[in-house]
C-alpha cells in the first residue's frame, strides 16, 4: 500500500490477456477487464471457457503469454517470489477442486489461512467458529476434512478461502455440490465478506446464484469475454472506504 495505484479504486486488471496451454489451446484469449474493490463479479460461461485459467492467472499459479495482469495495482508480471507471496495473504481463493489438507481437521485447513497473517490463536478460534455456523457446519470443527462430503468439503474451502478476512476473494464454482439451502448459505457469507469490504469473483455455471443478482456478470466463451462489461459500472459499486472518490468515475 506504498503507491497511489496500490490505491487505486481498481482492484483487479487485466489488459489484454491471452494464455494458451500446450500446444495449442487457447484457454484466454485477449482479455481486458477490469474490477473495482467491492465489487462482487460473477464469471461464468460454460465448461472449458477459461474461468478458472483466469482466476489461476489473478493469483500467479499460471503466468499469461501476453498481456498484463494487475492485482492491488501490482504487475504480477514483475513481482518477486517474495513480494507475490506476500500478496498472496491478502487473496483467499476456494479452488475448485478443493485442496484441502485431508488429515487435517476442519478448523485446522481453516486456520493455515489466518496464521499465516499472525492472527491470535483466540481469534482464529473465535472466527472459525462463526464462520462454521454461518456455513451450517459448526458440527464439524474437530471433524478431518477426508471424512467429510463433496458439498460439506466446498464450504470448507470456502471458509478457509474468507477467513483471513482478504481484500480480494477468488472463488471457483463455490457451490457446485450444494442443494438450493445451503448454496443461499454460501451467498450469504459472500454477501456478508463483500459488505465488509472484500472484493469477490465468482467464477460459476451456477446459473441461480447469478440469475437476479444485481451484480456484475461477465461470459467467457472459448476465453473471450462475449458478454457483460469489461470495465465497472461504479453505480454498482459497494465501496464504502473510496466513496469520496465517486466523483472522478470514469465512466
Ligand atoms: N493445466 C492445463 N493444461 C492444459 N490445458 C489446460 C490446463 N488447464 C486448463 N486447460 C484447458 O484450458 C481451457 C480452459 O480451461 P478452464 O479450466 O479455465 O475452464 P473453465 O471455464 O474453468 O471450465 P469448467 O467450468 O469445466 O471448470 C480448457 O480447454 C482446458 O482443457
Ligand atoms: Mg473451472
């Protein structure tokens, strides 16, 4: 936070960026899109579209070809192994296929995220436990996650991904095992981060969660965006820490 980017409204930046895999699969294919802070962005599009190669570019487990990819006003591209590391602390992500430490018990998946920030043992206690019960999983604190249901692992990367309270959440199909209850659980707690202050990208196939959602909506299609806007409508925006900034709004 040394920099006036660093504070800038945006908080995610991509400029034209295109990943492919070997040899030839275009898995992104010249994105620009932009995010404030606040916001809650919803990604979809259908299997393969590239969502998840966009959220592993946002927090460097892929690198773009081309193209520039800006997260905190930070040039991945040019930051050290330190410094990404560093910046990794303040970016919860619930991968989709999970990676939760199987031996380990709930809260103790839950806790890697908060010690890593030096969080007080009493407090990661205390917000493990909150955040269990707003997921409907308070039963299964002690529980090891390899014991544990496809739907009830979900929530737990969930909960691991917003426990540390980051600036930026990245998840990935969120509620791609759960019933229609229990996804109005997970919305909720997103819902309850973003009003906190976190910016969230959702990237889903889930067309319900998105359906009615007043909030940004972006689809890939063979890694292009073909449809929503690239670039935030700051009527949308929920940003309380910035609000004095509105009157600059570029759009
Ligand atoms: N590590 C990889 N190596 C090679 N190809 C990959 C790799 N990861 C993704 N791809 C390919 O890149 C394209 C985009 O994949 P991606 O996982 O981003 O799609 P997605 O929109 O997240 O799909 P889904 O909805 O099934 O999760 C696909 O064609 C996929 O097969
Ligand atoms: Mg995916």
């Amino acid at each position: 936070m040394n920099s006036a980017k660093n504070e800038s409204r945006i908080i995610v930046d991509l400029v034209k960026v295109s990943k492919t895999y070997h040899p030839d699969i275009h898995a992104v294919v010249d994105v620009s899109l932009s995010v404030n802070r606040g916001e809650i962005l919803f990604l979809t599009g259908r299997s393969g579209a590239g969502k998840t190669t966009i959220l592993h570019l946002l927090n460097r487990i892929e690198s773009p070809d081309k193209g520039l990819v800006e997260v905190a006003g930070q040039d991945l591209g040019k930051l050290s192994q330190g410094k990404m590391q560093k910046l990794r602390r303040s970016i919860g992500v619930a991968y989709q296929d999970f990676k939760l430490l199987p031996n380990r018990s709930v809260a103790q998946n839950i806790a890697i995220a908060m010690e890593v920030t030096y969080t007080r043992p009493s407090t990661i206690r205390t917000r493990t436990r909150d955040i269990l019960q707003r997921l409907g999983l308070a039963d299964k604190y002690h529980t090891p996650t390899a014991e544990l249901s496809r739907g009830e692992q979900q929530r737990v990367t969930i909960a691991r991904a917003v426990a540390g309270r980051p600036q930026l959440i990245l998840t990935d199909e969120p509620t791609g095992n759960l019933d229609h209850e229990t996804t109005t659980l997970v919305m909720d707690l997103l819902s309850h981060c973003n009003k906190k202050g976190a910016t969230i990208i959702i990237a889903t196939h889930d067309e319900s969660i998105y359906r009615q959602t007043e909030h940004r909506v972006i689809e890939l299609r063979a890694g292009r965006i073909v449809n929503g806007n690239p670039v935030p409508d700051d009527s949308r925006r929920h940003d309380p820490a910035t609000t004095e900034e509105t009157d600059n709004a570029d759009t």
